[in-house]
C-alpha cells in the first residue's frame, strides 16, 4: 500500500484548508498570476470558502474547474481528491491557454461539523434554483407522507430499540402502496420541511450566491468549460461513478468509450435519481442560457461507499435519519451519538485503506480519461 497517497485524505476540515491555501506557492510554479481568494461565513467568519484562481497566461481558450465539500462531509475524500488533481494533473495542463478554478470546501460549515448540510440545514445541492424558479414549499408532494418516517420529533433512544422502530417503519412504507416513491420522494429534495433530510432551502443560500458569482465570472474568458464535482456516498463501494447532468447531451455509453471510463450514468430517475436545485444542472443553465457559444462538459465524481445492496440501502438511509434526528433532538446516551456520528463519517469517508486506495485509482483513471478526451493534454 502506498502510504504516500493515503495521505491525501485530510484528517480535518482546518487541516485540509491550511494544505490547500499551501498549494499557491506550487501553482505559481504553472501560472504566476494564480491568485488565493476567500469568502468567510457572514455568521461563521473562522470559516470560509477558499479558492485558487489562475487565468491562462497568453490565449485563454480552456477552463478546468475542480469543486469540492458542497456536501460538507464528504469534503474529506473531495479534498484528497484536489490534492491528487494539483499534484499529478496540474503540471500535465498548458498554464499559456488554460484557465484554473479550484475551490476548497463550498461548503465549509459543513465540513467542520461533519454534516452534509450547511449550518441552516440546507443541502445545498437542491438550492441551486435557476431560471427564475422560485422556492416552492409544496415542489415535491411525495415527501410529506414520508416525512414522520424521515425525522422522528424525538431523541433517539438506544441504538438497538432505535433501529428496530426504524426497520418496522421502514418495512410499513415499503409494503404499502407507493413504496416505489420513497427514493424518488426523499432524493429528489424538499422544500417544506426546514430540519428534515434533503432540505433544499427556502431562498438561495450565502454560499450559493457565492458559487453563483464565481462560475459566472470564471467562465467568461473560455470557449470550453471542464467542471468535475467530488461527491461520494452514491453507487458500489469501490467504484466511482460519473454522474451527469440530465442536460449533457452525450449519452453515457459513448462517454464511457470516450473516457476509458467503466461507470458513467446519467442523473435520470431510471439511472440515478432526479433532483431539483442541482449545481451541476445550474452551471450547465448559465452555459445555455448566457454564453451558448461556449462548450461545457460538467459531471459528478460520485464516490460510492457502503455500496447498492439492500441491506446497504437500509443501513445508509438510517444513518442519514439518525444523525438528523440526533442534531436536532440529541440521543439519550452520548455512546449512542457517538456511533451515529461514527456510522454517518463511513457513510461519507470511508476509513478503509482498500477503500482509499481504490478510490484514488478511480480519480486518477477518470481525470487521465476525461482531460485527455477534452483535449486538456
Ligand atoms: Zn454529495
């Protein structure tokens, strides 16, 4: 096992942020003029959003955007991800017509307290709200029956009666008629219910705005937009998959030729699952609506984690329920936190060597796949 590359995996938000600011020094080596920005909270200054921001030098032509932590948590295996893409990638790119967007943590809040959301309990990959859409609390009809089932209103008791309750429950919806709709319904982000799971926000959320200004800013200069988003819970536990937007027009099949790439889906309820207030969606939005002139490709690394069977759908559902209802309600004992806590930390950064390793193989088959099919090198 190369221990080397288990090290890109950060222990901690702060500890991965002060890695990524160290990176300037290495970028300048490429592009002297990168620049190192940041953004603090308004309501949590010590926490920000950080990222490195370089123009081609000569003839901007190319831009590659790497994004990271908008599901807090999952910003672990996101940020180790970075750190290979500036390590062994970013030397590999022509710094005289490429442009470099790099962005550590969109979701800071989240990733110091290890939760997917931000400190207003908005998923902010179901806030992206474009085309002037509006917020609508009643968008999805198929989450309100789901809903007593998804946040319990109480603090959760021992782990083993807890689960028993959570498995009875379940077993109710998924014999009664509509079961089909409790992924669809839970996935797809609600907008009504303000502490429950998949809330996708009631306005657009600061660090929203945020991203928001930067894609549109970065992308003006760049005939061809490349954006990869670093996300992991979703798919078989030791594959990444590439997830695209319902707007990329290139079907998964020829992507999967085109990349040398074995797992590429298209984020369609028959493939993945549909969702309202996507970033992705969004950029592709700003492409099609304010500069269709210009070529993006756009796409998810989804790093899968405890994997598609049954029994890991069940296990990961009930993660996600628990750590909710204990943030919101607390547990009776603090052992029980603790394993929710620890339970939710696998479910989004697995700690396993074998894991680490062959997610990193992934990332590194898909970058050399994709930039080489961009026409990055
Ligand atoms: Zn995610």
């Amino acid at each position: 096992m190369n221990t080397e590359l288990l090290n890109l995996f950060p222990k901690n938000y702060m500890a991965s942020r002060e890695r990524f600011r160290g990176q300037i020094t290495h970028v300048q080596e490429h592009w002297p003029n990168a620049e190192l920005h940041q953004y603090a909270l308004a309501e949590h200054p010590e926490l920000t959003l950080d990222w490195l921001r370089a123009e081609a030098l000569t003839q901007p032509e190319k831009l590659i955007i790497l994004t990271t932590g908008e599901h807090g948590a999952e910003g672990i295996v996101g940020a180790a991800m970075m750190q290979l893409f500036i390590e062994e990638y970013l030397p590999r790119l022509n710094p005289q017509n490429t442009g470099l967007l790099l962005v550590h943590a969109i979701n800071p809040w989240g990733m110091q307290h290890n939760r997917r959301v931000n400190s207003n309990n908005v998923d902010l990959n179901r806030n992206f709200i474009g085309d002037g859409k509006i917020f609508i609390p009643a968008a999805n009809p198929e989450y309100r029956p789901l809903h007593p089932f998804l946040n319990p209103q109480k603090t959760l008791r021992g782990s083993l009666c807890s689960k028993l309750e959570f498995l009875s429950k379940l077993i109710k919806i998924m014999v009664s008629p509509g079961q089909s709709a409790l992924r669809s319904g839970m996935l797809m982000g609600q907008y009504e219910f303000s502490q429950g799971l998949y809330f996708g926000g009631g306005q657009i959320e600061e660090e929203t705005w945020v991203m928001v200004d930067l894609y549109r800013k970065a992308v003006q200069p760049y005939a061809q937009i490349l954006h990869l988003d670093m996300h992991t819970g979703y798919g078989p536990r030791y594959q990444m998959s590439l997830v695209n937007s319902p707007t990329e027009r290139r079907a998964p099949t020829e992507l999967k030729t085109a990349f040398n790439y074995p797992e590429v889906v298209a984020a369609i309820p028959e493939e993945f699952y549909a969702i309202q207030g996507d970033m992705i969606d969004w950029v592709y939005l700003l492409v099609q609506t304010e500069f269709p002139e210009k070529m993006l490709y756009a796409t998810a690394f989804e790093f899968g984690t405890l994997g598609t069977s049954l029994p890991a759908a069940i296990r990961s559902l009930r993660a996600m329920i628990f750590e909710n209802q204990v943030h919101w309600h607390g547990a009776l004992r603090e052992a029980t936190a603790r394993r929710v806590q620890a339970d939710f930390s696998e479910l989004f950064a697995p700690t396993e060597k074998t894991w680490r390793a062959k997610a990193i193989a992934d990332a590194q088959q898909a970058f050399n796949g994709i930039l080489r099919d961009q026409g990055f090198f």
